[in-house]
C-alpha cells in the first residue's frame, strides 16, 4: 500500500510574493509584546563612527575630512533620512523598521551560492551510546519533530536572556520547519507550507523520499519505525541523483535550473513541493572516514573537502540534519547545516541542543526499540518511504557546471581548528568577562600576524554579532571590536619594555570598552545598522550623501575579522565562511576548560602561484597567533592562578590535525629532605624500586594489557594509509605485516606476555620506555626533554 503524501499541490513559484514574510504562519505573537526596535539618535551614530574610525588610522587629514563629512551631513541631509526612518518604525505595516531592508540586502539579494557565503554548519559531538546509521538519523528526525510540535502547540517556552530570564523574540522560529528558501530573480524569498502532520525529507546518494511523521491512522510514528524506513532507504541501490547539486549555484542559475525543472516533467513538481514543505531535511552520507574536527567541519559546511557530497544535499532548508556511520568509532554521528537568511545561528542551536540532548539522555536498550517485533504486517507497509523521482532531461550541462562550480569553491577555502588550554573558569578567576577576553585575545593574535606581513600597526576592522532580539522581529547588530582601547592593549602585549601592571591595565580599559560597547549593540545603539537604514531611505531620485562614499567609512565596514560566540556542549565545532578575501571567520566557543576556535579563510592570498598554500599557510599562522595569544595573556594572571588546581579539558580532544598540541600539566611538588651526599655516577639495577613510595594504590590497579598482534596489525594500516597515494608501498607494507604474524614471530608476543606476567614487572612496558625514550638519550635535556610552564 503506497500513501501519497500530504502535499501542497505544487512548489512555491519562482516569482517572489510582495508579502512574503507575512505569508509565512504565526506560531505565537508573544513578540508583539516587546518593544519595537529603536531608531538610534543621529548624533549617538556620529560619535560611534568616528570613535569606531580613530584607531584604524594615524592620517590626520584623513580622519578630519571624514569627520567634516559627518557634521555636513547631520546638518543637511541626515535629519531628513532620519525622520523617514522614524515614520517607518510607527508605521504599523512595519513591526520592525530594519527587518525587511536587511532581509534583502544581506540575503535575499544575495547572488552568489549559499554554500560558503550565507550557511553555517555545527558539529555534533558523538552520543554516548554507540548506534548505527539508522538509529542515529531516525532519533534525529525523531527528535526533531517532536521539538516542531512542541513549538507548533505552543509548549515551547520563549527563549530569554540576562539574570531576570526576560522573554525575546521568537518570530525566526516561524522560518525554521516546513520553510525553504526559494530561487527567484532579482531576489529570493523563505516559502513556508506548513502541513499538519508534517514530513521528513529524506536523501541518500543523491535520491529523495518522503516519511511522513504518522501512520495511516494518525499515531505519530515510533522510533523503531522510522528506523525501518530509514533502513529501506539504505537498501536501496539506485544510480546516484543531482537534483539537490543544482541548490548549491549561484542563485540566478539556481533559478533557471528550478524553472527549467518543473517544466520538464509533472513528477519534478510533485517531488519538489515535498521536499521544499518538508519539516526538516535528514541526509544519509553513508559510511564516512572523518578523523578530525576539521575533518567533520568540511563535511558539514560544504560536503567534504572537494564537495564531494553535494548531491546529497538541499542547501535552501534551514534544518538539514547529516547524518553518517564513522568507520573510525563504529558508531553514527552527524552535524548540522544551516540556511542563515530568516534565522540566525541562537534559534537552530535551541533545535539542535533539544535533538541532541534528547539522543543522549535516552539509553539505548529502551521501549522505543520493543515495539518493533509488535509491528505488524499492514502497518508497516503503510510506513514504506515514498520515493520522490527527479527527470533531469536537458539539466546534464547545468549538473556538469554545478560539480566544477562546488569544486573550485569548495577548494577555494581554508579552515582550521584550535582549542586553548584553559577558559572561562581561569578567566573568571583572573577578573574578566570570558567574551570581552576571547575578543581581546582574537585582536592580540590578529596584531601580530598583521605586524608579520609587514601591515602598519593598525587594528582590523572586527564584527562582533550582538543579538538584538528584546526587540520585535529583532536580530543583529554589530559590535565593533577594533577600538583605540584594544589597539592599546595589543601595543602594549606586542612592546617588551611595558610591565605586567601595565598591560593588564591596558586590557582592562579595552574590555570595559568592549563591555559598553556591546551593551549599547545588544539595546540596538549600535551605528551600522543605523547607517544602513539611513542610506536605504533614499529614494531613487536623490543623490548619494558624500559620507556614504568615503573611503575610510567604507574600509571600516570592510569586515576582516567576523566573530561570533556560539557555545553548545553538544557542539564540537561549528563556524562559517569569511566575509572578505583577505579576512578569517572566527567562530569561537567558551567551555569551562578551553576556548574553541575555528577559522575560516580563502585559499586566495599571495600570487597567482602560491596563492593556494599561502592562504593554508596564513591560517595556520593565525591559529598559532591566537594560540600564543591567549597563553601570552593568561600568564599576566599567574599571581591569581596560582592558588588553585589547574583544570585540564578531557584527554580526547588533543586529537586532531591543525589542533595546537599544548600539553597541560598538572604536577605535585613534594620536598625531599636533603641527601647526605649526592647520588653518584653509576646506576643502581634496580634504582626505580629504590625510590620511596607515596602510597601503594597502584597494587590495586590492573596490569598494563599486552595487545593482539592482529589489533595492532589493523591500527597500523588504519594511520598508514593516508599518509601515501602509493599502493604498492602499502601492499608491501600488508606483506610484511602477515609474515610478521607467522608462528616464528609469535614467539615475541609470547616474551611479552610472559613478562607481563612476571611478578617483578608490575608494568611490561616501564623499564623499556623509560630507558629507550629518555634515559638513553644522550643529548641535553634541555629542549630535547626539559619542559616548562609560566
């Protein structure tokens, strides 16, 4: 028995309704409550541009020409433009003033891909419990519905901010389930279909069905269930499609390809409409080696490193959920990636945290797996996917321009992946705000990179996002994080003859600065926003105010450094793509233990020639600069660390590649009365046994285990392989490896094992590694062994 889906009758057109916002249905309007976002005072914009503009040049004339533009223009044409905006924010057909100005200009006019440019992407960190590819996507979509109609049934509290819990504006939450983002000329738009039921979009290899969320009779479908239909998709050996790959061009042609497919054939409609309605969007990649975070974050935010994944993708949803086995733990994990135009990264985090936090609470023997032996016949053939077919006649030119296209994108970006060795709880004790300090240590490791490159000593123009969302319809605004306070404070860090007392008075000065300012952001005081609305007041007719078009205002928009905060202890990496060229997206979290950087830049930065290991190369450097950075500035504070116990990040997340390897160390130091004569030359046999003990609990413990050689044989090919494209190498190497494992060779595991056993041992592999790793070593320990802490 095939159900047809509970559908819209076709897609959403490709001609952008005027009303497109209004279209989308309310889920509550507690936003009409709050107040409508404010149009902040000229003069108040006047002196933030040019206190934002001082530290980013030392040319006087410069400075004083753009400083005669402002007051011209407070005097002539901004009162006029201001008091336009001010009818705007009374007009009841505008809840938000901002809203439909920003909507196009930051996105919906937007023409290049998504991918890259406007998506964000959050990494899942793995479920305690481990579970296979369909058990991991069904808990997913799961989850994910249960959290929709929650929301829809209005069961889902506001989500509120500062210490009396005070609600804020839900109205992104109407733009998450059910939505899509619709190619359209000259501007896109979010179309939402929202179904009772609801739907889950479902790919794999490219090819598309539909779950819907209940059985026939309505009962909403159980986990077990929606694994058995994810497991049919699994089974199913059909050739690749591409449908999804079109959704990753430039939108224009994005548009074409979309038109050109609902003329082609009916069922491209119908398919379409299912996935454009779905609730949210699961992807099935399969089994997949993902080893790092920078792995996984290339994964996420644009398919694998070459894009490889792009069929497997609809990138217009703003909830895509991917899903896939790691070979490399034998359990499922996924991420997240999102579509930014109507929502901003705070109302998808909630999602996510409740789809994950739900996966980890759940043990996994459970109820929810019992009723899948009680599962009838009827019933489930009433749960068999529907399958959503695509006729690409006549789109093979566009999916062979779409491949090269994802590609030369995909290859066009760095990313990198650092954490630090301490966070908020060191900052904390040293007196600061952990935000306002990881803004300090971003402008610290930017100054000296700059300095490096031979750049005059001028800070980065720094978009900080603050949420403005007290407001109704309120989303952002900029927090400038390049003042003439931290271009002090990084001057003095950078200059050797400044004391301690010095700099940190520095860095206070620049983080009470940062504090304020982004206070005055948060209440929508901020200058940029405001700026925007004024030139957006223009009517066509009228020419252009002369301080739009100066230069030094220009390059002070001109975002180098784009940072913004998301902490999630269900995230282990997340971020997006730089703004400019030449600049680095920094997406940073703060856990109680470390600091958690990634950063993203172009490949594109040096001559044609070395461009694409210059930028690799440039963002490595900064990783290392904001690693030196936050150490350089916590060690001003070691008088107030010192009393207590340094607290160390778990062992697992040293891992990976472009991970800086800072070693914590956490050591006791006991006083030995003094020795009436020093040790001397030769060395005792037994000189370890001759040490006194501390305490005997290591008695307790269990002996070191001696490994399979099998086990062993299995890791190493595991880390040989992808460190060399050549196969005869690695045959060679499996050659060797099976001789080893012949009966002559046994007899080494066997003097292993039968040492580990010996009683004089309490450790096999001690005296071995102690004399072979170091006290054989006959160069200095200086450097070669010595190591430090500040």
């Amino acid at each position: 028995m095939n159900l047809k889906p509970s559908l819209i009758n076709k897609p959403a057109d490709g001609v952008r309704p005027a009303i497109w916002k209004s279209l989308a249905p309310y889920i509550s309007n507690h936003h009409l409550k709050l107040p409508a976002l404010p149009v902040p005072s000229l003069e108040n914009t006047a002196d933030q541009v040019l206190n934002s503009i001082k530290p980013l040049t030392n040319d006087v004339n410069q400075f004083t020409h753009l400083e005669g533009k402002l007051h011209r223009f407070l005097a002539n044409e901004g009162p006029a433009l201001q008091q336009r905006l001010i009818s705007r924010s009374q007009d009841p057909e505008h809840v938000n003033w901002l809203e439909m100005y920003w909507d196009d200009a930051a996105y919906m006019s937007y023409r290049d891909s998504v991918v890259v440019n406007v998506s964000y992407f959050y990494g899942f960190a793995p479920p305690k419990q481990k579970l296979d590819l369909p058990q991991y996507a069904a808990r997913v979509a799961h989850h994910a519905l249960q959290f929709r109609k929650l929301l829809y049934d209005g069961q889902i509290e506001p989500d509120a901010i500062g210490r009396d819990n005070s609600p804020i504006c839900m109205n992104s939450y109407r733009f998450l389930f059910d939505a899509c983002r619709i190619p359209a000329k000259p501007a896109d738009y979010v179309s939402v279909q929202r179904q009772g039921i609801g739907h889950v979009a479902v790919v794999y290899r490219g090819n598309w069905w539909s779950i819907p969320s209940t059985t026939g009779d309505g009962t909403p479908l159980s986990i077990s269930e929606l694994e058995q239909n994810i497991e049919y998709i699994l089974d199913q050996q059909a050739e690749e499609g591409y449908v999804g790959l079109l959704t990753t061009r430039n939108r224009d042609k994005w548009a074409d390809d979309r038109s050109a497919l609902l003329q082609i054939d009916k069922k491209n409609e119908e398919s379409l409409a299912a996935i454009e309605s779905a609730a949210v969007v699961i992807t099935l990649d399969g089994n997949q080696a993902i080893n790092s975070p920078v792995d996984k974050s290339r994964h996420l935010w644009h398919a694998g490193e070459t894009g490889r994944f792009s069929n497997n993708r609809f990138v217009d949803k703003p909830l895509q959920f991917i899903c896939w086995q790691d070979e490399s733990s034998e359990t499922a994990s996924g991420g997240f990636m999102g579509e930014h135009s109507c929502a901003d990264g705070t109302q998808p985090q909630r999602v996510c945290d409740y789809v994950m936090e739900s996966i980890q609470k759940a043990s996994l023997p459970s109820n929810e797996l019992l009723d899948q032996d009680t599962v009838n016949a009827e019933r489930r053939d009433t749960q068999t996917p529907i399958p959503l077919p695509f006729n690409l006649d006549g789109l093979q030119g566009s999916i062979n321009d779409a491949w090269n296209e994802i590609k030369e994108l995909a290859n066009s970006q760095v990313l990198g992946y650092i954490l630090t060795n301490y966070g908020k709880g060191a900052i904390k004790k040293a007196g600061f705000s952990p935000d306002a300090w990881t803004q300090m240590v971003i402008q610290l490791a930017y100054s000296r990179l700059a300095a490096r490159e031979g750049e005059e000593a001028f800070p980065a123009p720094t978009y900080e996002a603050a949420m403005t969302r007290s407001f109704a319809n309120g989303r952002t605004e900029c927090i400038r994080s390049a003042t003439t306070d931290s271009a002090t404070f990084t001057n003095a860090m950078n200059d050797p003859s400044k004391t301690a007392d010095e700099r940190i008075n520095a860095l206070e000065v620049a983080v009470k600065t940062h504090l304020k300012n982004a206070k005055q952001a948060g209440l929508a005081q901020g200058c940029d926003r405001h700026l925007f609305g004024l030139k957006k007041s223009l009517l066509p007719t009228e020419p252009v105010p002369e301080i739009f078009n100066d230069g030094l205002l220009s390059k002070s928009g001109t975002w180098t450094l784009s940072t913004s905060q998301i902490s999630s202890k269900y995230f282990d990496t997340y971020g997006w793509g730089e703004v400019v060229p030449s600049g680095f997206g920094v997406a940073y979290a703060i856990f109680e233990d470390y600091l958690q950087f990634t950063v993203t830049s172009h490949s594109a930065y040096g001559t044609a020639s070395e461009k694409n290991d210059m930028g690799k190369e440039r963002n490595e450097a900064f990783l290392k600069d904001l690693t030196t950075a936050a150490n350089d500035m916590l060690s001003l504070f070691g008088h107030k660390l010192s009393d207590s116990k340094p607290r160390l990040r778990p062992a697992t997340r040293y891992d990976e590649d472009h991970v800086a390897s800072i070693h914590p160390t956490s050591t006791s130091i006991f006083k030995r009365k003094r020795a009436k004569k020093p040790a001397d030359g030769v060395r005792p046999a037994l000189w370890k046994s001759l040490t006194p003990y501390i305490s005997n609990h290591d008695l307790k413990l269990p002996a070191l285990p001696v490994p399979s050689l099998e086990n062993i044989v299995v890791q190493l090919l595991t880390f040989v392989k992808p460190l060399t494209n050549d196969v005869t190498q690695v045959r060679d190497l499996e050659g060797k490896l099976k001789k080893f494992l012949t009966k002559e060779d046994l007899k080494l595991q066997k003097r292993i094992i039968s040492h580990s056993q010996n009683p004089e041992h309490v450790n096999w592999l001690e005296q071995y590694w102690d004399d072979a790793t170091y006290m054989s070593y006959r160069d200095s320990a200086v450097v070669n062994v010595s190591y430090y802490a500040g």
